[in-house]
C-alpha cells in the first residue's frame, strides 16, 4: 500500500494493489528479487512501515536490475524494476518519405474506422464505404466513424456474439450441466442451473447505454422476449423443470441479488459444495475487479485473518498471505447455497453458515472487500462496483478487446483516460467504446 | 497429371507470395507508387480473428459463409473444425473460455485452407454465373501478364478484399503467376491463385 501512496500515477497502482512480485521472487519461504534486495539494503534496521517511502525514494536513480533503465523510470511506466526482462522501449519515431497510404504514428481515421468496423460490426467496410468515408473531411469522418460505430454497437454481432464472448471468461459455461444438458442423474435431467440468465443479464448490460455497475448490484433479470429484444423482469423465477430438469430458474429474492454475482449459475459453478465459497469470492474478485488472487494480485490482507474458520489449514504459512484477504472476500457467500439437492441450488439460506460449520460466529466472521467491511452479498457488490477497481477491470477489458491485447506502457495514458471519464458518462460500455476508439492507441498505425 | 498441376500452383503462388514480399521491401532509388514509405514502429497489428474472415471472405466474394469451405463436406471450417487455429473459441463444447492471444502453430495452415477453399467456391460459382471473375474466361488459357484482363481481376480482388486499388507494382506481381509460358495455366487457375494470394496477405489477416 505504501508503495502505491508513493507512486499513486504508476501504472501498477491505477485500479489495482501492486503486487508481491514488485519486490518479492516468493513470499513463502521469502526471497526478493534484486529490486527487493535493494529496499532490504537501504532499509537496514529501521521501521518498515514508517520508513519504507523515504527508501523507495532514496533508491530511485539506481537500476536494481540492470537493465539500464534506474528504478523510478521502470516505476512510472508499469514495468518491474527487479526484473531485467521486464523492459519497455518507446517505439522509435518513424523514418522515411511520406506514407500516402497511412498516417504512421498519428491518429488515422481511415485506420480507426476500418478497425472499429472489423471489431464492433463483425465485418471491414467495403471498397465503396472506404471510397465513402475517404471523400469526407476530417470532421466529417469524425462523425461518420462514430454514427458506423454506434449502428455496430446496436447490431446483432455486437449484442450477440461480441457481448457473449466477453462474458464467456466470467460466465464459464458447462454444457453438461446446464438447461440444454441431457445428462440424466437418476430420474432427473442434470439441470445445475441455467446460464443463458448470466449471459443475458451481461449482454443487457453492457449495451443501451446502460450503467455497467449493475454488474454487480442488478436485483431483476432478463429475458429475451420473442422479437429476441432483451427485456427486463422482476422478482423470483421459479425452477422451470423442464423434462424433469433439477433447476433452471433464479430463485432468489431481490434482496439478497448482487448482479452476475447471485446467479443460480455463479454460485452453482463456483461455490458448489464448498462450506466457505472461497471460490465464488475469487472468481468475483478476478471477474470484475481484474486481480487474480491465485497470481497473488489484490492482496489486501485483513488484519487478525484468515482464521481458518472451516479448518482447512490455510492458516499456515505459505497459505495465509493470500488467505488473509481471500477468507474475508468470501463470508459473505457463505449465507448462499452452491449444489444443493434436490431443489435449492443458488438459495439464499441464513442458517447456511452455522449449519456447514460449526465454528461460525457472524460477530466474527466480518467480510471485508477493498478494505471495506460489509455485511451482504449486496454490499460487498455494491462496494466493488463503486470503485476504481471495478473501472480499470471493465475499462482494461474493452480496451484489451480493441487492441488485441492487454494494454503495455505506450497505452497507460490512455487507460488511465478511459478510467476517469467512465463516471462522467454514467458507466456506459457504449460511451466507453466511443472513447476507445478516440484514442491515439486504437487509432494510430 | 493432377499433381502436376498441383505443384505448378503451388510454386506459382510461392512465386507470388515471394514478389509481394519483395515488393514491399526492395530499396529503389526510384521514387514510385511503390517505393518505401515510412513505416510503423508501434507493432501494433490486430489479428482479424475466425468471425471477421469468415465474414470478409464472405462478402468480398458473395458467397454464404456456410457453403465456403467444409471439411468432408459436412463439418464448417470456421465454426467447428479450425475455430480454434482462426481465432475463436468454444465454451459450451470444449470448455474453451478465451481464444488464444497469438496465431497457433496451425492458424496459417487453417487460412490457406479457408482462404483456398472460399476462392475455389467463388470460381467453380462463376463457371455458371460470374460475379467475380468477369473478365476472364475460365475455362480457356489464362490472359497474358500485360492483359487488360490481368489488371483487372486483380484491382477486383484488391478491391473486394482489402477496399482499396491495386498499386502498379502489385498488378505486376499477381500477373507473374501467367507470366511462365512454359508452364501455362488456366483462366480458372490464375482466378483461385490470385485470390488465394490476395487473400493471405497481412494485410487481409491483420488491421
């Protein structure tokens, strides 16, 4: 944390926690790379806690690893100073006669809208659209880029099959087991849960302008009525049973919904039977806050945790640095069932946490996300969709989508734009879109 | 006799594939349409993934994506057998939840089979009712290299294929696949050569 209070513009602390690997080879048993090596040094004998800023500071112009580029340069561009493979270069100016067929290193708008048609429409302009779009001036072609992009966005590729693929890292569908299986499992059909519900929910979402936060706070679903146009509904949805199918439906109530996180699906596919969901907590956590607790990103480690409160052991050593945060994420969960037979799957059941383990003291068991305590599923998404956490996750991944690729240091600026401007445009993944294909990383060859 | 043919088409197309290369890096003092221009530094290229090809093969040749190219003539290319090796993925039938970052081993294997077998579709169609290939007769000995034909088969790929004209340098590339009178080769050969050519350049697979 210390390290990111004082490089707050460094590209590993914008929406995330930086992580053990700045400093650390392993944390258990402990070894340090040679940036680590270089604090250790410095710091001596003084406090860690108190001193370890002024000792990043006085280590700043030396090159702990080599590689000829000092500390705080490898800090400020988002490229580890403790690992000499680690390195980014600026791209070289370009050199040579004029391109007549692109504005190489500028912002091409030629370029940005036939990558914005490849992209967002499923398909390049053709001969006759990029004759079109060529005979416009500059503000004309500014205009006619973002009317093509938006008649993309509300299209059927997009809506369908660009929105779905997105969604299909967080949804992790399982054919076998979902509304279409026909695995039998004695006289049922093995309907877990069904996650066309996750899928729409997504799509409707992230489309129409709709306030992405709702990811995580949405308490109604959504069905796609016979026009195939996605609607919305309220309330409970019964199991359907078809063909004697387990589940199916999204029985819980609209209290205790949470968005994407408290579909029958979710919490089937990622609690399952487990006692304390640590996996339903960390698949939220990686989904829509963009840290891997299992690559030790997000560690946020909770004082007096983890506890261990299920005995699995994770109190020990080499367990507790990630557990001390994951524990934590995870209470809350607990209060729902994963695969419960014949007919609870995904319910909300109070007495869930006493009954699975008997050491469970709701007094204790404080669940904390961000650093925040909260009391519910609810909360714990409302918290998370609230920070900035959750916009670089949902920024970096449309920005990732346009550039095929995670987003490296030549693109942290215009990360860091497209973070600060989702608020403004009321959490919009349309808006944001537009944005993205305003910038120079999308736009110039 | 087939195989012949076979290993003519295939050298031809090398042939082609090496001029176009060479094409774009040759050091000419002599400033053309051509010559070399500043190029990019940021390496920045976007792989055209398994729905945008399909689709751009699609259109650029009018064909239904459905009957471009099917292994066994049953099995679609792009959808199931190489979704993988063109970019996609599968998450309901192989648990495929992200498509890999970078072109597999096999992704250029699975173009040139796409890429071929959507350009055979286009001219077999032609044979019947030529949308693409109106200049030339297919069934006859190909144009001559400098033929008006030539020229204009080619500005047509370019045209439906990358949206743009042919400069003068890439017409006289295509054109050497007829310039070898001894291994002469047919309208409907230099038809699939040329598109297949046109249609695994970079250009075409990346944007």
């Amino acid at each position: 944390m210390q390290f990111c209070a004082t490089y707050p513009s460094s590209p590993d602390c914008l929406g995330q926690v930086t992580t053990c690997e700045t400093c650390h080879l392993s944390t258990e048993p402990a070894s340090w790379n040679p940036y680590g090596i270089a604090v250790l040094a410095k710091l001596g004998d003084g406090d860690f806690d108190t001193q370890l800023s002024d000792v990043l500071i006085a280590i700043e112009d030396d090159d702990a690893d080599g590689d000829e580029v000092g500390n705080l340069d490898e800090i400020l561009i988002g490229t580890n100073p403790g690992n000499a493979d680690s390195l980014w270069l600026p791209p070289a100016p370009p050199e040579g006669p004029d391109n007549r067929w692109y504005e190489v290193g500028d912002y091409d708008r030629r370029f940005a809208y036939r990558r914005a048609s490849t992209l967002y429409c499923g398909y390049s302009p053709s001969y006759d659209d990029m004759r079109a779009f060529e005979a416009l001036d500059a503000d004309e072609q500014s205009t006619s880029l973002h009317e093509t992009l938006a008649l993309c966005l509300d299209a059927t590729y997009w809506t369908s099959t660009g929105l779905r693929e997105l969604a299909d890292p967080r949804v992790r569908p399982i054919y076998a087991v979902g509304a279409d299986t026909d695995v039998q499992f004695a006289e049922f059909r093995l309907v877990l849960a069904d996650y066309d519900w996750d899928y729409r929910l997504w799509r409707y979402i992230l489309s129409d302008d709709r306030d992405i936060r709702q990811l995580l706070t949405a308490d109604y679903h959504v069905e796609e009525d016979a026009a195939g146009d996605l609607v919305r509904i309220d309330g409970v949805i019964e199991d359907p049973r078809i063909d004697n199918g387990l589940a199916g439906g999204q029985p819980l109530e609209p209290q205790h919904r949470a968005g994407m996180l408290t579909t029958q699906w979710f919490l089937v596919n990622n609690t399952m039977f487990s006692e304390l969901p640590r996996t339903a907590a960390a698949a939220a956590y990686r989904g829509f806050l963009g840290m891997d607790i299992s690559r030790n990103q997000g560690i946020m480690p909770v004082a007096g945790e983890p506890l261990d409160i299920d005995g699995k052991g994770v109190s020990a050593p080499t367990c507790a640095v990630c557990h001390s945060t994951l524990d934590p994420l995870a209470y809350a969960f607990a209060y729902y069932h994963g695969i419960e037979f014949p007919y609870d799957n995904g319910r909300y059941d109070p007495e869930r946490p006493t009954t699975l383990i008997p050491a469970w003291d709701p007094s204790r068991q404080q669940s904390v996300v961000l650093g925040r305590p909260v009391a519910s599923v609810p909360e714990w998404g409302r918290v998370a969709s609230e920070s900035v956490m959750f916009r670089r996750a949902m920024a970096g991944m449309f920005f990732a989508h346009a550039l095929g690729r995670d987003p490296g240091p030549a693109e942290s600026d215009d990360l860091a734009g497209l973070i600060d401007t989702m608020d403004g445009d009321a959490y919009s993944a349309n808006r944001l879109i537009h944005r993205i294909v305003d910038t120079p990383s999308f736009g110039a060859p | 006799m087939h195989d012949r043919r076979l290993r003519s088409s295939s050298a031809a197309v090398l042939s082609a594939s090496l001029s176009l290369l060479a094409a774009s890096c040759r050091d000419d003092a002599e400033p053309t349409e051509d010559a070399e221009v500043a190029a990019s530094t940021r390496n920045h290229l976007v792989w055209k993934r398994q729905h945008a090809l399909e689709q751009d093969l699609a259109r650029g040749l009018e064909l239904d994506p459905r009957q471009m190219c099917r292994e066994l003539g049953q099995f679609d290319c792009v959808q199931q057998v190489h979704l993988m090796a063109l970019g996609g993925h599968d998450p309901f039938g192989q648990a495929r939840y992200e498509p890999a970052a970078q072109p597999l081993v096999t992704t250029s294997l699975a173009v040139d089979r796409l890429a071929l077998s959507a350009c055979a579709r286009r001219v077999e169609l032609d044979r019947e009712d030529p949308v693409v290939f109106t200049g030339l007769d297919l069934d006859a000995q190909a144009p001559a290299p400098d033929s008006a034909a030539v020229e204009r088969t080619v500005t047509t790929l370019y045209q439906r294929l990358l949206g743009r004209e042919p400069t003068s340098g890439e017409v006289d590339v295509l054109a050497e696949l007829v310039a070898d009178a001894q291994r002469p080769i047919s309208g409907a050969q230099f038809a699939q050569l040329s598109c297949f050519a046109v249609a695994t350049t970079t250009e075409f697979l990346f944007f």
